[in-house]
C-alpha cells in the first residue's frame, strides 16, 4: 500500500487551493448572501481544468484521475459548497455519463464546450413525485416512426438548471419495463419545448442554482440518446456512483473548513482564565472531529482509487458517501457548539458550513438510501 500521492496529483491539488484561497475564498460570502450565480469563478475553474478533471486532454479536459478528482473538489469545497456543487455536476454527473456512454460524435460535441467551463451541464432524474424511488418516474419519451422521441414531462431540482446548456436526461421510454423502460438523452436548453420554472430558493449551497425544468413536446432527435435505449437506469446508477465520490469529496471539504476554524478558535478563545480548547469536553469533541474527518477522507480515496483501478465502487462510494456527509454533518455542528455566539452569527463561515453540509445528506442519495446500496450488497437481501 502506497499513501503517497503522485506529483501530478499534488499538482493538481495546488491549482485548486490556489484557485480556491484567491478567487472563491473572498466571494464565498457574497455569493451566499446574493444566491448569485458565480460565472465568472466557474470560467476561472474551467480554464484550470478542475471543470473535467477526468476527462482526457483530447475532450479538452485536464486527464487526471478519480484520486486527483477527490483533492482537487475538497479543496474548492472548503473555501465554498456552492462552487464545489456546480463543479461535480459537470464533472461527475455531465461529463463521466457522456464519456462512459456517448458516441465519438456525442463526447466531440458536447464534452468539450462543458469541460473547459466555457458552458454548464446539468443531470436531471429526479421528477417531483419521485426521488429516492428514481424509476417511478413519469416524463415519457415516446419513440416515433423516423427514430426521433417527443419528451413530455418534468424534472424537479434540477442543479445548474437555470444556467445549463446541455443536460443528461432519463425519461421512461417504455412504461411497461420498469427500470428497464427508461432512455437517457442529451438535451439541448435551446431547442424549442423545453422551459425552466423558478429557481428554488434553499437554506444552504445556495449560490448553486436550482430549479424546475419541463419538456412540452420536445423533439430528441436519434443522436440525443445516450447509450442504449432502455439503459438509462443504470446508466443513472453507474454515474451517480463516480458522483457519490465527488459528494463525498464535497462533505470532506466543508468538515474541514469547519474543523481548521475551530481549531483556529479553541486556541484564541478564553474562558474561565484559559483557552476553551484546554477544557477536556472540548479536547474529546476535537479529537472526534479528527477521527471521522480522516476515516471520510480515506474511505472516500479508496472508492476513488477502485475507480481508477477500473473496478466495481457501488458499495465503496455509497460507503464513503454516507460516511463523509454524516461526518460533515456533525462536525458543522460541532463547529457551531464550540463557537457558540459566534458559531450562530454571520460574521464568521461557521453558520454557513452548517448550512452547507446538510445537502450533502440528501442529494444524490440520501443517507437512508446509501444506507440501502450498502446493506443490499452486504446481505444480498432486499
Ligand atoms: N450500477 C449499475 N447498475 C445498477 C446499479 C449500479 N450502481 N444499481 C442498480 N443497477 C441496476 C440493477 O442491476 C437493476 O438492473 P436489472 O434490471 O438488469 O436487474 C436495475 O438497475 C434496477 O435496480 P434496483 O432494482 O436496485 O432499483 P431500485 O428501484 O430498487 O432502486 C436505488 C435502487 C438504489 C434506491 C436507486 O433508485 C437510487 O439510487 N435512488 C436514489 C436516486 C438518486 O440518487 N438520485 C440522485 C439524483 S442526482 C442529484 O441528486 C444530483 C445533485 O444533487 C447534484
Ligand atoms: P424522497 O424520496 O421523497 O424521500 C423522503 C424521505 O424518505 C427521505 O428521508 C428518504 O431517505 C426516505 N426514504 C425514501 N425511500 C426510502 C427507503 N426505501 N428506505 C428508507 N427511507 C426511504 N436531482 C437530480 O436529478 N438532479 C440534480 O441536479 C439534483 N440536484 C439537487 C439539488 C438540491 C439542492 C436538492 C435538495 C436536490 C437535488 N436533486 C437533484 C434531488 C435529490 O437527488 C433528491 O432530493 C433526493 O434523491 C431525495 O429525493 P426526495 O427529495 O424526493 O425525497
């Protein structure tokens, strides 16, 4: 077993800290207060190759691996969740769908303009009746005589919706089939038939924008499928698995911003004589954050690294997922517990971490659903 990372992975990571302390860092604030939507920085990512980390230098991506995915999104997730949300979608969701299942012509076309940030890519599966139970879903593509499908239906929550100019779509193309009934297309925001509705105002990420999005008679012409048809599902499946890992990396990031302020904070702060972080509780709540921070970030790495491997990750991302989100969780919590007043005030991050980290527990996946993938695997019992 090797613990070091490669030069090119620390490289990779260096870009994004730098990135991330000069650019993100000092608009965090800002944007959180706005809920605007932070072009500019996102171009920034994409000109550095952090918008396709994964994707080879010939799609116009930077052609790194998953490892150097995980470090590069922590460190933009710890200077700002928002800006680490838009990034995943487009690299994990967006991008690893078209490249593990497109056509040359589908990665030519629509990989590039999306991996060098210079567009957005969205991933829309979720439906308003239906999100963790993904197949009930309700947008039908019906498949017509010369090979073209009209899509009619709609997608709720959709991250980067308002902005998008391509998105990976699933809709049931044969109801009868269940999971094996759904198609995945490649849209296009421009074509007639599709419309967006009102972009969702939300307790954290909130500089990441989501919304509703709809399809009235859409036509998807043949070369918007991806893959095959009735393999959307697991087309989904497998992207949402890479795409755990980029959450996870996401979890990783807003524990650590929290848990450096705080340990920034215990040594400062004064009571009763002494720095608060000389008091035992707060020592135990210190060394506890420290454990599930590593334990998240090592899990997570292994799942990245069988990516690499080109193994099987189901099992390994959902683990690191549920893990890495529920440690954020708690240690945003904590965070707040030990800057009490200024844990609770908007003149420091520590509210917004909180904030933030909550989504990582609901988003692609809930807990309770990683919960499921991992104990289906382990008794092979549903
Ligand atoms: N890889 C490949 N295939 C898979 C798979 C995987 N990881 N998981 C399941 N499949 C296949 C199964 O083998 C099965 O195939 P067959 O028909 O050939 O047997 C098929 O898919 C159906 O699988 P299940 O019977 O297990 O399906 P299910 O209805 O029981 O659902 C589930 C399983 C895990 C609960 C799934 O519905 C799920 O993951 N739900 C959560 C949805 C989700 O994560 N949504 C995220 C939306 S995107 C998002 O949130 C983005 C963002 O925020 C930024
Ligand atoms: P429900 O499925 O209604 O679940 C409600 C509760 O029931 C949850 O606690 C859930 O865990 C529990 N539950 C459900 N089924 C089970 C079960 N079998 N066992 C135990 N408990 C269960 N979706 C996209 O497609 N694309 C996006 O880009 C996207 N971005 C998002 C961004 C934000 C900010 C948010 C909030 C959501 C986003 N989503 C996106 C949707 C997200 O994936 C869903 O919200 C999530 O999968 C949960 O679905 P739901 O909200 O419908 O909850």
């Amino acid at each position: 077993m090797d613990f070091r990372f490669t030069e090119e992975q620390l490289l990779i990571q260096d870009v994004a800290r730098r990135i991330a302390r000069e650019k993100i860092a000092p608009s965090a604030e800002h944007f959180d207060r706005s809920g605007e939507f932070p072009l500019e920085n996102i171009r920034t990512l994409g000109e550095n190759g952090l918008m396709g980390i994964e994707v080879p230098a010939e799609y116009g991506g930077a052609g790194m691996d998953p490892v150097s995915y995980v470090l590069a999104m922590v460190e933009i997730a710890a200077a700002d969740a928002a800006h680490s949300t838009i990034m995943s979608v487009n690299n994990s969701l967006f991008c690893n769908g078209i490249l593990t299942h497109g056509t040359e012509a589908q990665k030519q076309k629509y990989v590039r303009a999306i991996a060098e940030g210079k567009e957005i890519g969205a991933f829309a599966l979720t439906e308003p009746q239906s999100g963790s139970d993904a197949t009930a879903m309700r947008c039908r593509a019906v498949k017509q005589a010369d090979g073209r499908f009209v899509i009619n239906g709609k997608k709720s929550w959709i991250t980067s919706g308002p902005v998008a100019k391509y998105i990976v779509l699933f809709a049931m193309s044969e109801p009868d089939k269940g999971a094996r009934g759904i198609t995945a297309f490649v849209v296009d925001t421009d074509k007639a038939g599709f419309s967006r509705g009102k972009t969702e105002p939300k307790l954290g990420i909130r500089a990441s924008a989501t919304c509703e999005i709809e399809f009235v008679d859409y036509v998807a012409e043949a070369d918007e499928v991806l893959g095959e048809e009735g393999h959307g599902f697991k087309i989904a499946m497998g992207v949402l698995d890479a795409g755990r890992i980029g959450i996870a990396s996401q979890a990783i990031g807003i524990a650590r911003a929290a848990y450096e302020a705080t340990l920034a904070y215990v040594k400062e702060r004064k009571a009763f004589g002494q720095p608060i972080g000389t008091f035992q509780m707060t020592q135990a709540k210190i060394a506890d954050m420290k454990c599930k921070l590593d334990a998240s970030l090592l899990l997570t790495l292994r799942a990245a690294w069988l990516k690499g491997q080109g193994q099987r990750f189901t099992t390994e991302a959902a683990v690191a997922k549920l893990t890495a989100s529920e440690a954020a969780m708690w240690i945003a919590h904590q965070a707040v517990q030990i800057h009490a007043g200024m844990g609770y005030s908007k003149e420091m991050p520590i509210e917004r971490y909180f904030r933030d980290a909550k989504i990582t527990e609901i988003y692609e996946g809930t807990s309770e659903i990683q919960r499921l993938v991992i104990a289906r695997h382990e008794t092979g019992l549903r």
